[in-house]
C-alpha cells in the first residue's frame, strides 16, 4: 500500500467532517484511512460511523495528547508513507493524491508541498510546505528556526522505525522535533515539490499558544540539539538580532538625516532677480 492517511480529532465534529469528506472523495485508490479520536462528546464518533465503509480502522478512547494519538495512528498505519491531516484540515481537491503520486516517482524520506493558508480573518494565502528553507535548500539553522508542516507532508513509513515515534513529553512542537532530528541532524533526504497538497486553517493549538510553543522549542533545542551546533545557533541569532537592529533603526536614522539635510530650506532667502 502507497500510503496511510490519519486523523486525529478531539471534539472537533464540524472540521471533522470536512476533513473525512476531503479524504473519501480522492480519485487515487491506493491508500487506507485511519481515524484517531480522543473520546469526543460532541457527535463527532456519529460522523466517524457515517463514513466508516471508507475508514480503514478508527477508534474513540481517551488519550494523552496530540502526539499519543498520532502514535496510535502511526502502530496501525500499513502505507508506505504516511500523511497527516488533522480535524480542520484538508486535502486541496479530490485529485491531489492522483496528481503527486502518478506525476512523481519518490524515493525521498521525506515529500512536501505547499498549503493554502486561511487566516484567522479568514482570507486565504498560499503558504511554502517548508518555511525551513534558506536559498532555496533546507538547512539544520532553517529548521530551529521554522519548520515542515506536516498536512503537506508525506513521511517514509520506515522513518518511524529507525528514529523512533513522535516524542510524547512534548504537547505541541513533537512534529518539528522529529523532522529537526531526522533531516536537520542525520540527513535524511527530503523532496519538496511545489503541488497545493492541504487547506490549513490557522486554529490549532500551536497557533493559539505562540508562548508555550516558543518554550517547548527552546527546550527541546537544549535537549536535542548538539552542544557545538547550539553554540553556532547562538551566535548566529545574535548577529541576526545585531543586523535586524542595523538596519531597521540606525539604517533609517542616517537615510531620515541624509533627506532632511538634502530638502532643507537654505538660511538664506533666494535672490530675486528683477527685470532689465
């Protein structure tokens, strides 16, 4: 089997729904869907059974987080890659398997695309599958500094068996640690492709607690990150903070100083010249 789409949900009936419905309608045939839901009350495990006929496995039971539930799905999971799309996500149209998987031959770990955007004023953008990228190739400094969204990504089954599972003791960045280890650390090669994989709507938890993400980033940089490398991080956020400042405020002083004095009125009035 190709791959393996799962979902996770916790009382998230109305953007479940949208999320099976993009997944059910695909022309491509040669995967299986899996539903992970946390023990929902809100009528969410009634929609699971409206589509069960086209869901591979699902379950509803209490869990102990996003990453466990995930985890659940990852044990189940029998595709050779694996994608992620959460409640509230979406596939971009009901040809998008069909059109990556019969366009492209892939070898690569890792696969991404890109993602329409909406917003929290609900306008939409298309956003780069991989905010990590510096000059157009993926680095170890591009990754602590952004990520690779997983509803555009297709990750290689085996991953999971040679790095092992997402990392429980962390409540939202345990996907940006397992591509930051895998890639960004040991190398493992990443395809990106420029298709509109997934609809990702800014209202997940990550979005929500921008604090407690940047602390469980910074903790697990501590954690994972090699000594050596951290200390190059270091130094390399503190020139870009130094450069930041040059050239947003000393930058702008001297090019306001430099037109005033160009436009300033002479001390002098002009001479009027009068007609012979």
């Amino acid at each position: 089997m190709k791959l393996s789409i799962i979902t996770i949900n916790f009382n998230n009936a109305k953007g479940l729904q949208k999320t099976i419905e993009s997944v059910v309608c695909q022309t491509f045939t040669d995967f299986e869907y899996i539903v992970i839901d946390g023990g929902s009350t809100d009528g969410s495990v009634d929609i699971i059974k409206q589509y069960s006929d086209k869901i591979a496995y699902w379950i509803s039971e209490q869990d102990n987080g996003i990453y466990n539930a995930m985890n659940k799905g990852i044990w189940q999971a029998k595709g050779e890659y694996l994608n992620f799309m959460n409640s509230g996500d979406m596939l971009y149209s009901p040809t998008v398997l069909t059109e990556v998987f019969e366009k492209y031959n892939f070898t690569e770990s890792v696969i991404t695309g890109n993602r329409i955007e909406v917003l929290w004023n609900k306008t939409k953008r298309v956003g780069n599958g991989i905010t990590a990228l510096r000059n157009g190739k993926i680095s170890l400094f591009g990754l602590l500094d952004d990520t690779i969204h997983h509803q555009c990504s297709f990750i290689k089954h085996n991953m999971f068996e040679k790095y092992g599972l997402y990392n429980e003791n962390y409540a939202i960045v345990s996907d940006w640690i397992f591509f930051l280890q895998i890639i960004g650390i040991y190398g493992e090669k990443i395809n990106y492709i420029k298709d509109i994989i997934a609809i990702f709507n800014y209202d997940g938890i990550s979005n929500r607690e921008e604090e407690k993400l940047n602390a469980e980033r910074m903790r697990a940089i501590n954690e994972f990150v090699p000594k050596p490398i951290l200390n190059d991080y270091e130094s390399y956020q503190s020139l870009k903070k130094r450069i930041k400042y040059i050239f947003k405020y000393k930058f702008t002083l001297y090019l306001a100083k430099f037109v005033n004095k160009t436009i300033r009125m002479p001390k002098k009035p002009f001479k009027v010249l009068k007609k012979k």
